[in-house]
C-alpha cells in the first residue's frame, strides 16, 4: 500500500494497524508536505523503498535527509501522482489535506488501485468525477472517516435491490453523529470569547487543528454529509446527523422497514483505518474493545443549527448542489486558517462562509478544471471579506 499523508494524525493511526499487521500490509510509499525528518524515520522503520516531500522547499532541503539507502525520493504534487502509480501498489490511503489530493487520487483509480479516503476535498470538490473514474476502472472506494466507515459496514451484507439498483435502495436514511465539539456544553454567549486555543481541544478524538475546528462549529459534520452523499448514491435529503456526546456509535441506517442498524467502537481512528486497510477481512485490533463490564451511556440530542450555523450552511451547499459544496469547503478553510491565526473571532467563521456562497453563482461544473477554478475563485471572495473585515 501507498500512504499519502502519512505524518498527521491519521497518517500515525494507519502507521500503528500496519506495524500490527506486517503479515498482511506492505508498505510500498508514502509522502509529506514538508515533514521529511518523520518520512526518514518511516523510511527506516518500515523499509520504505519510495517517499514524496510535496512541498517545495521542504523537497530541496529533503535531498540531505539521512533516508536509507535505496530509498527513492519523490518531489511535488508530481511525486504524489508517481507514488500513487505504482505497479506494486493495491491500495492507496489519501490522507492529505486539501486540494493536493486530488491528482494522486485520480492517478490511483486510473491506474485501477483500490482508493481508501481520508481527505474530505476529495469528495466535496469533486465527487462526480471521483465517482465516475472509480466505475470506469473498477476501482473499490474503501472510506476511511469513522462516520462513513460505519455506514460502509452498515450497508454490507445488503444486497442491491431486486431488478437492479444499489445497496442504498434499500435505505431510508443515513445519520452521522457528531460530538458537538469543545464548545457542546458552552453557554452560547461564551462563544464569542473562544481562542483558538480552546479550540484545539477536541473532548474526544485526536486530531489537527483545522479539523479540531471544524468539529466545534459543526462544518466537519457537514462536510461529511456532502462526502456520504458520494459515496453511498443517496439524495440529500436522505442525509442527517445527531449529537451524540460519547463519540461511540459512529453512524445509524434506517432501512425501508424502518429497522435501524448502528456500528459502535471506541474514538480512536484505528478501527475505521484497519477495515478500509483490510476490507473484506477482520483482524485482532490494534486498541481495545468496548468493554460493556463498565457503565456505558448512549445519548443523542438533535443538531441546533441556530448554535452551529456551520452545519447549516453546509447542509444548505449539499441541498444545491452544483459547484456550491466546493465553494463552501474553500470559504470554511480561508475562514478557519484566519481565525487560528488570530484574524477573526470564532463567530466571525460562518459569516465569511455565507457571504462567499451567496457571492459565488452556483452551477453544474462540465470538468474538473472548473471545479478548481470555483475551488480558488471562492478562496480570494474570502480573503477579500476578510480584509474587508480587518
């Protein structure tokens, strides 16, 4: 397998289920924008003949990194696309952030790998041409977000419906959880004093700071809507989310009958990694079990879209389809990198988010390329809000 992204969080996560399982995964490349000291490391651990630095200056500086010997070193988004071709990659795990995803990802299903996805860009940029690359080269989409893993798992053992369909005839709904952030149990008028500080600070998982963000205004949540609608062939409207505090079911399915399946594990990104990364398989896991010796509560709340306006207009871009999922993600990312940096108060996020959408005119994108050009057209509407703002 080829891990791209292989220094942040999830990348770690999926390190540990290969060091469990070296009997079943090889790990043939794997890539950084800019940490290459960590990819030596990983390099060396795991003898890793290839390795791409995808930032620029940090591949210059990577020429003198102490890689072993034989190891090959691959540079820019080039090298991403060069790890993802491989002859003797199966499967290729996205972890990358942003739109740098994009061309490994298309590379691997045109070279007919198997795509295990961690990057939500991927799917809310450019769902429709991901979708249509996986049939046309028979590629399996393996999804490695705990959220829709669980749906995945879910969904399995369903068949497609009699006379032709998919396994997601069979479904009503889909509900994601979602922990409801650092900020769940905060009075509303403490919000307007949040730092980004406090906003690092996840309850339950462990993640980046971008994310971390998103999970406390809710926009990840709703990222992950649009991503199901992908990957799973609903509609919109089929797909919701709940509070669910514990973080310990990770989706629920309503099938036609009105029977509800729900998959549960603890928060720790392991269990989803390991499924994708061994699907159809199951092994020993590399964390504990629930353990339902000790006292488990399982609470669910409806989503307050008034105190997560995030969620809402995430819901809103996935109802108009088009190009609008796009230019909500760009606007999201420009908004939450200016409030961590300490440009804009917490607040102040959705507010440059629907500006953006109602400034950018939705259409149905013919080709990628147009895609990308809403994708940076919606980036400088926000950073020119944002000045405005200043």
């Amino acid at each position: 397998m080829v891990l791209l992204g292989a220094t942040g969080s999830v990348g770690e996560s999926t390190l540990r289920v290969i060091a469990a399982h070296r009997d079943k995964l090889e790990l043939v490349g794997v890539a950084a924008r800019t940490n290459h000291a960590r990819l030596a490391q990983i390099a060396r651990d795991f003898a890793v003949p290839h390795v791409a630095v995808f930032d620029d200056d940090a591949y210059q500086a990577a020429k003198a990194a102490d890689f072993p010997a034989g190891t090959r070193l691959h540079g820019g988004v080039n090298g991403l696309v060069e790890l993802a071709r491989l002859p003797e990659a199966d499967l290729v795990l996205v972890a990358v952030v942003g739109t740098a995803g994009l061309a490994p990802s298309l590379a691997a299903l045109a070279a007919g790998k198997d795509l295990a996805l961690a990057s939500k860009e991927i799917l809310v940029l450019a769902g429709k041409f991901i979708m249509a690359e996986a049939r046309r080269h028979g590629a399996k989409l393996l999804p490695v977000d705990s959220e829709h893993s669980a749906v995945f798992q879910c969904l399995e053992g369903h068949p497609p419906a009699r006379g032709g369909g998919t396994r997601a005839d069979h479904v009503r709904r889909i509900v994601l959880t979602a922990s409801g952030g650092a900020f769940r149990e905060w009075p509303a008028e403490r919000l307007a004093h949040v730092t980004p500080s406090d906003a690092v600070k996840h309850p339950n998982w462990a993640m980046g700071p971008k994310i971390t963000v998103d999970s406390a205004t809710l926009a990840n949540k709703g990222l992950e809507l649009i991503e199901a609608q992908w990957l799973f062939g609903l509609r919109a409207e089929q797909c919701t989310a709940v509070i669910h505090p514990q973080s310990i079911v990770h989706c629920l399915v309503e099938f036609t009958d009105g029977a509800m399946l729900a998959q549960l594990s603890p928060p720790s990104m392991t269990f989803p990694i390991q499924h994708a990364l061994l699907h159809p398989a199951r092994a020993p896991g590399v964390e504990p079990a629930l353990d339902f010796t000790k006292l488990l509560g399982l609470e669910f709340r409806p989503v307050d879209e008034g105190r997560y306006p995030c969620f809402r207009l995430a819901r809103q871009a996935m109802m108009a389809g088009g190009i609008a999922p796009a230019a909500f993600n760009a606007a999201n990312e420009v908004a939450v990198a200016s409030f961590l940096d300490g440009g804009i108060p917490f607040l102040a996020i959705p507010g440059i988010i629907d500006q953006t959408l109602q400034t950018v005119e939705n259409f149905e994108p013919p080709t990628l390329e147009a895609v990308l050009e809403v994708d940076a057209l919606a980036r400088r509407t926000a950073t020119n809000l944002l000045r405005r703002a200043s």
